[in-house]
C-alpha cells in the first residue's frame, strides 16, 4: 500500500473529444438504423394519388394557377407584340 493514489484532472479539451465520440458513435448507429426504415418506406406504394391539375386544389392554388397564367399571358404579349391565345380554364364554372 506505499502506491499513491492520483487523481489526474480531465481538461476541457479532453472532455470535449469524448464528447464528441460518443456523439459521433450515437449519430452513426441511428443513421444506420433510420436508413433501413427509409428503405422499408420507399417500398410500399403511395396511400392516395397525387393531386392534379384539373381544378382539384385549395383556393390559394387555384388562385395562384389564376395570376401565373396572367403572368405567362402578360410575358408572350411582351415578347412578340401580338396577345397570346387563351389558355383553357384549368377549372371550369360550376
């Protein structure tokens, strides 16, 4: 029992890079669990269509689809001095 106990103070900076490891360590294992659940995902097939441009959408893209074909209108009467040909109503009356 002649040894001496010393306590050895950790730095900051030693601190710091474990910290970093296990951080680093933690990353990489959920990466690779979240990369085989992206992979189980991409595999099932869409649960509803994707919207299409026949008047089916929210008023503000209906809307937006409304001053887009203005802006589209606008540039062509711009560019070559005579109107252009009207575009067919994306939703008809109803």
């Amino acid at each position: 029992m002649s040894e001496t106990i010393k306590s050895e103070a950790i730095s900051r900076r030693k601190a710091l890079s474990v910290i970093a490891l296990v951080g680093a360590s933690g990353l990489a294992t959920s990466a690779l669990t979240e990369s085989e659940a992206d992979a189980q995902e991409t595999t099932a097939p869409p649960a509803t269509a994707p919207p299409t441009s026949t008047g089916v959408g929210t008023p503000g893209m209906k809307r937006r689809q409304q001053r887009r074909a203005g802006r589209h209108e606008r540039r062509h009467e711009r560019r070559t001095g005579q109107p252009a040909a009207p575009a067919p109503a994306a939703n008809p009356p109803q």
